[in-house]
C-alpha cells in the first residue's frame, strides 16, 4: 500500500497500550517450552553466578581426574550441550518480516506482548520529563511526517494492526545532544530535538522515523533479547568450563574477560549492525511508500557522520553509535539501494522527484565539518602544549 492508496483509519494515540498488539501475527503459535523473559532476567545473572562458583569448587575434583576420565566428560558434556542447543535454536528458528531472514526468536507472543508492554511502559515514564508539549512546531512536524508514513505503509500488519502509537520530541537541543531516535515495540517512538533541527526537511526526517518503524516492524527486539538469552545460555557452559579447568584464579579470570570482550567483538557487535542495516534498507522502502524525497537519506546519513565524529558530549547514546555500521558506509549503502526504491515510488505513483538533488548539499556539508574538524583539533593541540609547558 502506497501514498494515497491508504484509507487512514482513526489512530488510537494513548501511552498505555492495550496487550492486544498486533504481533501475535509474526509468531508462529506451535507450543514450545519456552522461558518466561522477565523471569529469565532475574534468574540469568544469579545462574552465572552459581556457574562460576560451581566451577571454581569443582577444580580439585577436576584436577584429580586422570586424562582418559577428563576426555570421556568433555566429550560426553560437548555433544549433549551442543545437541541440545541446536535443537532449542532450530525448533525456535522463524522468518523476519519483509526480508525473510531465519532468526532465533525464544518467546511465545504472550510472552513477548507482556515483556514489550512493560519496556514501553518503563521507556515512556523514564523519559515523560523531557517531552515538549505537543503545541512545540517539532512535535507538529514530527506528527505530520508519523501520520504520512504510517498511511502510506498500512499494508505492513505489525505496523498497523493493534500498535498503540505515541510518538515524542525529547527536549535535547544541538549541539548539547547527538541527532538520535529510539523506539520500542508497542508503538513508542522518542526522537531527540537535536534531530529536527539539524535535519531541516520532512524528507530527512522522514528516514529516521521510517528507519525506528522499520525496527518495530522486522522485530528487532524480541529478536535481540531471544539473541541475549540463547547466548546466555552458552556463556553460563563456558564460564563453568573456565572456572573448573583452568588452574588458577587470576588466569580464570583474564580467561573470563577474554571471553566476554571476543562475545562482544563478533557476535553481539556484528548482530547489532547487521540488524541496522536492515532497518536502513526497509526504512528506506517504508520512506519511498509514503512519496519521499529518498535521496534525503543518505543525505541523513552524512549528516549523522559528522555529528557523530564532532559532537562528543551527547548522553543519548542509544542508536547510531558503535554499535551501528559507520554512517559514512550506510550513507553509501542508501545511495546502493536508491534504483530499487525508485521502483517502489514509481509503482506508489508518486510524483518525480525534485530536479534538485538534496545529496548535492553533502559537499559542502562535508567542507563545513573538515573545517570544524580541523579547528578543534587545533583548539586540543594548543591545550596539550599549555599543559606541557
Ligand atoms: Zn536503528
């Protein structure tokens, strides 16, 4: 459904939703034992703990076993562990929305409606304070560009079947605050004000907000937390294997920390921009639906580059940072995807695009950044010299 194909219904705005919410058609409804999520949240940090402990008053024991004996449990713990966890992570396998990708998803619907009402909840009261009235001109904006995406891309069930939309300007002007957005599913989505003034059309606004629905539309959430839980799962087996097997205290714990920061390098990081990009490609579709400008966005892109290599007292760090691929490569990744989201404005019927192309700004954009580049680190330079003499 496009721009003008949609019948915009009347949209239930309230900060509480109802747990009817629409992604119980995502899932799929075969019983599965699963863990609740919140109790899984207490429990999980507490099972470490034992793991650890287990582990380290079972090293005597371990040591005094002789080799055949340690290899016959190593071998008998390795192919029940693995043959267990593979058949949890194949029985739990389901179809991302849209790009079809296999991914782990641990929850059962009514599970994962509860968990994601209570994050809203929580999201909304933690940031009600900074909230501009809804008479600001920013949050007026941000309705128009919400109400125009959200119409244009009706056809999308986990967008416009039971969400309970609320949508907020934070108040966290530039350059105090990066240029950031979050969202949660249930339908909240907080944009910082920063985000509005820096990105001065609709169109470059358009892609951030289509970007956070993109993210409540492919499930990323539950799809991060179910992630954390399998892969808790497997740290609690390591982490009694460490403390059991390596002789000492001090090498456990280095082996530990090791461990932790190679989960972080390449699993946790990698997942994490490979979903961005993801909502990247389908916020970009979701933004050609609704008749954008969607050459604005690598232009948004660029912009969130620079902000990002110049701003260093942002708090807000929730998006777009090291966790996210670098804006520069995503800018490059919009401009890859622009022909195919031409296609889809073309089959909406939107009107051509503007003779005047928004990336033509990036130049002189990119010059004006250098420049400020340049400037502070001149600025740091003389400090550290003063410092010095
Ligand atoms: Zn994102």
């Amino acid at each position: 459904m496009c721009k003008g194909k949609f019948h915009p219904r009347k949209l239930d705005f309230h900060p509480y939703p109802s747990v009817n919410a629409g992604l119980r058609k995502s899932f799929h409804t075969t019983s599965r034992k699963m863990i609740p999520p919140a109790i899984w949240i207490v429990v999980a940090p507490v099972v470490k703990v034992i793991a650890v402990l287990s582990g380290r008053f079972s090293r005597k024991w371990w040591q005094a076993l002789p080799t055949y004996k340690k290899l016959q449990y190593l071998n008998a713990a390795g192919c029940v562990g693995f043959s267990g966890l593979s058949l949890y992570y194949c029985k739990h396998l389901q179809e991302t929305p849209i790009t079809g990708r296999k991914r782990f998803i641990a929850f059962t619907p009514a599970q994962y409606e509860k968990l994601s009402y209570e994050t809203y909840k929580h999201v909304f009261h933690q940031y009600e304070k900074e909230f501009l009235n809804k008479d600001h001109p920013f949050h007026t904006r941000l309705t128009r560009v919400f109400h125009n995406l959200l119409w244009a891309n009706g056809d999308f069930v986990q967008l416009n079947s039971n969400q309970k939309w609320e949508y907020r300007v934070l108040d966290r002007p530039y350059p105090k605050h990066h240029i950031n957005a979050l969202c949660v599913e249930h339908g909240l989505i907080l944009v910082n004000s920063s985000a509005l003034e820096v990105l001065q059309t609709d169109d470059e606004l358009a892609f951030i907000i289509a970007h956070e629905m993109a993210h409540i539309l492919l499930g990323h959430q539950q799809e991060n937390i179910s992630q954390g839980q399998l892969l808790d799962f497997m740290i609690i087996a390591v982490m009694a294997s460490i403390w059991t097997m390596i002789p000492s205290d001090g090498i456990s714990i280095v082996t530990h920390w090791f461990f932790a920061k190679c989960r972080q390098l390449f699993v946790d990081l990698p997942y994490s921009r490979k979903v961005e990009t993801e909502a990247d490609k389908v916020g970009l579709e979701i933004m050609a639906k609704a008749c954008y400008d969607i050459r604005a966005a690598p232009l948004t892109m660029t912009k969130l580059s620079i902000d990002c290599n110049l701003n260093e007292s942002g708090k807000f760090q929730m998006e777009f940072l090291k966790t996210h691929p670098l804006s520069i490569r995503r800018a490059e990744h919009m401009n890859h995807l622009l022909p195919s989201a031409e296609l889809v404005r073309e089959s909406c019927n939107c009107p051509e695009l503007p003779s005047k192309d928004p990336r033509e700004l990036i130049t002189f954009i990119s010059y004006l950044a250098e420049q400020r580049y340049i400037k502070l680190k001149t600025r740091q330079n003389l400090k550290q010299v003063t410092y010095k003499l």
